[in-house]
C-alpha cells in the first residue's frame, strides 16, 4: 500500500515536470541574465512509511535551498531540509534532516511584455540531488540493538514552478520530488518518499548584459547633388570576443564596415534616410540571440541647386550704322556649376557663345537695339538679362555748293619750272620767272577760296632737279626750290600751315620715254613744232626734271607736268638765254645747242 502511495506521487510529479517543460520551451522572449541566485525557504510535507506494508505517515517541516545559474538555464541547488513526525510508533516520534546538492535545470515559460517595467515570469525547473541524511529522537534497529540516531545516503528528484512577482521576490508554488534514504527500520532499510513543498523566494540576479545600441549620423545632413555624404555607424554594448557584421541600405548607400558612402549625383532633391545595423555573435550565428542586434537610420536633404544670375553691359553704347559693340555678360552659380552662354537680338547679329560676344549693327536700322544674353547652368536652370546699343542715323554730308566742283575744276594744277642751278644758295628768293609766278598767283587765289569750302584741304609740293651734280647738291637744290615755291604762295596769302614739302633730289626723274610722250600728248604743239622740240631731247628731258610739283590733299589731283614752250621766258627756263634776273644761264645746257624751238617761242603767248 504504501509503495503504491509513492508510485502515484512520483508519476504524478513526473507529469506535471515533464508538461511545465514542454510549455517552458515554447517561444519566449525573455533572455535570462547569465548569472542569478535563488534563495527558497519553504514549508514542507514527506509522505513516508517506517517499513514498507505498513501505516504511512507525514513529517512536516521547513526546507532551505539555494540554487545558483550560471549558463543556459543551468545551475547548481544546494538544499537543507528538517521534518518531523510524533507518535509514529506508539510513544516513538520521528525526526529528519537532509542535505542535498546536485544539478538544476530551469525554463522561463513566461515573461511579462511591458519588458523592464514589468519583471513578472514563471519558470520550472527540474532537479536532481544527492547528499545525505540523518534521523534522529527516534528508534532505529541495528546490530546492536534500537538507536536512536542514523545516518544514510539520500537522493532527491523532481521539480517544481516559481512565479516570480516582481524582479527579486517570488512564490515556490509547488516542488514535487521523489526522496530516497537508506535508514535503518528492521526490513529493507530503505525509504521511498514523496515530498511536497511551497514557500517563497529571494532572487538575486547579476546584471544582464546590456542590449547592443546603435545610432547612426550623416555628415553632412544638408548637400547639393553630386555632394559626398558619409554614414557613421557607432555601435554600444559590443561584446570585444563576438563578431560584428554590420549592414547598410539606401538609394546610393555603399558600405561593409562601420562608415557608408552616398553617391548623390543621381539623387533629386529631398529629404533621404539610410539604415544602418549591427548584429553579434559567433562568425555565422550573428545576431540569433536576443539582444544582439541592432538597427539606427539617419537623414540627410539634397538640396535644390538655386539658379544662376547674370549681367551684361555693351560698350560703346551708341555707335554709328555698320559698327559694333562689344557685350559682355557676367554670370555666376552660386554652386558653381558649369554655365553657358548665349545670345540674341532684336535687330543686327550677335555673335559669341561665351562671356563675351560682339553686336554687328550692319544693315540694321536706325534706333534701339534691344539685346538679350541668356545663361544656363548644366540642371537646365536659366537666367537672363538685357542691354541695348542705339544706332544713329546715317551720317548725311552736307551738300557741296557747286563752287567746290569750279573751283577743283579750276585747280588744274601745273608743275611749276625753274631755270638750271635756281635758286643758289646766297639768293634762295630767286629762281622764278614771270610765267612761273602768275601760275603760282592764279593758283593762291583759286586753294584761298577753296579753303572756305573744304579747310582740311593743304597743298603738296615736291622738289625735282636734273640729273647733273652730285646726290647731296641736287637734294639741296630741291628743297631749295620748293622752299621758294611755298614762300611765294604763303605771300599770296596761302596759310603757311596748308603748304606741305619735300625734296626729292634727283630721285624718281622723268626718263627719256616719259619726257617725249609729254612732249607727243601737249595740246599747245603743232607736229611741226614737235619734231623741233624732240631734236635735241636730252636737254628737254633736264628742262623737264627742273620743277616743282603740286599735290592737292583732299582728291590727290596732281599737277600737270607739261612744259610752258609758249611762255615768254621759256628759252630762260631752258637755260640758253640771261633769266628774268638778269644773269647769264650756266651749266652745261648752256654749252649745248639751243633747239630750234627754243630760239622763238614755238606758239603764240596764249
């Protein structure tokens, strides 16, 4: 009977261990600390019989265990147990103490879900103990007669449930174990017990590491497209002896350790977020348990680039038709982008696809000219400004009176000629005869009153001598000659400011050939005449070099270069008669032949 009482209490305790266990490892989300200490003081009550076959009886008392957790829910119990029966035996009481310590294996099966606020959880656990005994104040055969003290080894299994209040005190709701002694008792001398305890509970838990943290920054938080953006990942609660494996996402995120690029280039403008984790563990098993891992994310904006401003200017701002302008634009992105340039305008070209550019106003009309200069940067943003170049009118000369057209008419110029040597060194105001002068007179009158017209107008005169005497005696004679010719037309009243001068010497002579065309195309030579005058050619040609010449500015019209063979004073100026100043013709022309035209004046004096 009593061995059946047992067996019942110890299929029962196997039970319900064996049911609280499969519930324990269900899914859970507590992550007991690595280190704790339970302390139980409970009540107690052993069913236990003094020889098997006869009457039970129940030893109460109280049980003290201690039990410490170090890895995975195990750990180790140390228990001290006391109970005592009266009366077992008539006038025989009954009293016990066990101490025990062995293995405990416990399951969390329920955690509270406010997490740290809420410290409430059931756990059971399993046991198995082994120590010894001893009974005492009471009768135990022996060899030697009934004693009343005895000792023996004891084994204890089972389990139990504690439910945990709040984070150090709880309640042993029930313990259930089978209980096993060796003490003597006249029969088998073995007990097979079942005890069944409740109590309370002191737990003292190390502290559970802390979770692993993560924040995460972008540096910097604000860019412009095509800006670089890194991420830092910083990581707290990191166990050193576990691998870390940190991960990135992101538009544009790249990165395997604790910082992260952004390439942004191809990012509109907006706000972005990248995530960023971590994950511990054994290389390969990272993050499996709870607490290890963790996840951050951090912004950063992309700005929208500001458009490009721009000015331009033209200069010279008025210009006449046909002329241009200059017009420069000036440009700038506040983000220095790369900016390009162009333009247009309302009337004319312009041409330029740079800061610079220049307005043709050809076959534009008169008035405003509005230009445009346009800037853009490479996003496609666009500015543009505008300046203006007014265009005057045509420039309309004043009508020329017909005095001007007479009077150039009448400015047929005609070279002026000197006798052979004239003028000499000591009487630099002689040299010109009376034909030569009233050619001078005429022609001082008709450029005074064509200065009125056109007062820019000057008069060129250029020196010549024949090719008789040295390069430096002729060049003196030249300018000796033109010298005489600009003094006697500033005496006429020519402004001596209008009269320009130059020598040439004996330089750029009229030749031979040039000489008899002049002489075949002057209008006042009959046939006759001429045939006379080409006789002795060679010294026409030095009459003919022995001159000045006379250039009007304003149309480049130059003197005509026909020799006076009508003049009363041409045999002088031929040099073989006494000049107009009384004295003798000398040179060589002197000692040559005179030619038949030079003995009488070839026409009448016209």
């Amino acid at each position: 009977m009593r061995n059946m009482i047992c067996g019942r209490v110890l299929l029962a305790g196997i039970c319900m261990v064996s049911g609280l266990t499969a519930w324990a490892q269900a899914p859970k989300a507590f992550q007991p600390p690595p280190f704790s200490t339970d302390l139980a003081v409970t009540f107690a009550a052993e069913h236990s019989q003094v020889v098997p076959g006869q009457n039970t009886f129940w030893l109460k008392g109280e049980g003290v265990d201690a039990s410490f957790n170090f890895w995975k829910g195990w750990g180790v119990v140390a228990a001290l147990n006391g109970g005592s029966a009266a009366n077992v035996e008539p006038s025989v009481d009954v009293k016990k103490i066990s101490y025990l310590a062995g293995p405990r294996y416990t399951w969390t099966a329920w955690q509270g879900h406010a997490g740290a606020a809420d410290n409430r959880r059931l756990q059971v656990f399993g046991q198995g103990l082994f120590g010894g005994t001893r009974g005492f104040d009471g009768v135990y055969p022996s060899t030697e007669g009934a004693v009343t003290s005895a000792r023996s080894f004891a084994l204890q299994a089972g389990g139990g449930v504690n439910y945990y209040l709040n984070k150090n005190f709880g309640l042993r709701l029930l313990e259930a174990d089978y209980v096993r002694t060796l003490l003597p008792n006249a029969a088998a001398n073995t007990q097979n017990d079942m005890r069944l305890s409740a109590g309370v509970i002191w737990h003292i838990a190390a502290a559970a590491p802390p979770p692993v943290t993560l924040a995460c920054a972008a540096s910097p938080a604000s860019i412009y497209a095509g800006d670089p953006v890194t991420v830092t990942a910083t990581a707290d609660g990191l166990d050193p002896k576990l691998h870390a494996v940190y991960t990135w996402s992101g538009s544009g995120v790249s990165g395997s350790g604790t910082t992260a690029t952004v390439a942004t280039a191809a990012l509109a403008p907006g706000n972005y977020t990248v995530n960023c984790g971590v994950k511990e563990g054994k290389p390969g098993k990272e993050g499996l348990k709870a607490g290890e891992s963790a996840s951050a994310t951090a912004s950063f904006t992309v700005k929208a680039f500001d458009p490009p401003t721009i000015q331009c200017s033209a200069n010279p701002g008025t210009i006449k038709p046909g002329e241009t302008s200059a017009i420069t634009a000036s440009g700038m992105s506040p983000q220095n982008r790369p900016l390009t340039y162009s333009y247009s305008a309302t009337v004319g070209t312009v041409a330029g696809n740079g800061a610079s550019a220049v307005f043709n106003s050809t076959g534009a009309p008169s008035g405003t000219a509005a230009i445009t200069c346009n800037v853009s940067d490479d996003k496609g943003q666009t500015a543009t400004a505008s300046t203006s170049v007014t265009i005057l009118e045509p420039y309309k000369a004043p009508a020329e009176p017909p005095e001007v057209k007479q009077l150039e008419t009448r400015l047929a110029l005609r070279s002026v000629f000197f006798p052979t040597n004239i003028p000499r060194t000591g009487n630099p105001k002689g040299g010109l005869v009376a034909s030569q002068q009233g050619t001078l007179t005429t022609l001082a009158l008709d450029f005074k009153k064509y200065l009125e017209y056109k007062p820019e107008a000057h008069l060129i005169l250029t020196g010549h001598a024949d090719v008789r005497g040295s390069v430096e005696f002729n060049q003196a004679l030249s300018e000796r000659r033109v010298a005489r010719t600009k003094s006697f037309l500033v005496e006429q009243g020519v402004p001596e400011s209008k009269i320009e001068t130059r020598g040439l010497g004996k330089g750029e002579n009229l030749t031979a050939a040039q000489v008899k065309e002049l002489v075949e195309q002057n209008p006042d030579l009959s046939t006759a005449e001429r045939g006379k005058v080409l006789h002795d050619l060679g010294v026409i040609v030095w009459a003919q070099n022995r001159r000045v010449d006379v250039t009007l500015s304003t149309t480049g019209q130059q003197s005509v270069r026909l020799y006076p063979f009508n003049a009363a004073d041409a045999l002088t100026l031929i040099g073989n008669k006494t000049t107009a100043t009384g004295t003798k013709a000398s040179g060589s022309a002197a000692k040559k032949p005179v030619p038949p035209a030079a003995k009488k004046p070839v026409s009448p004096v016209k």
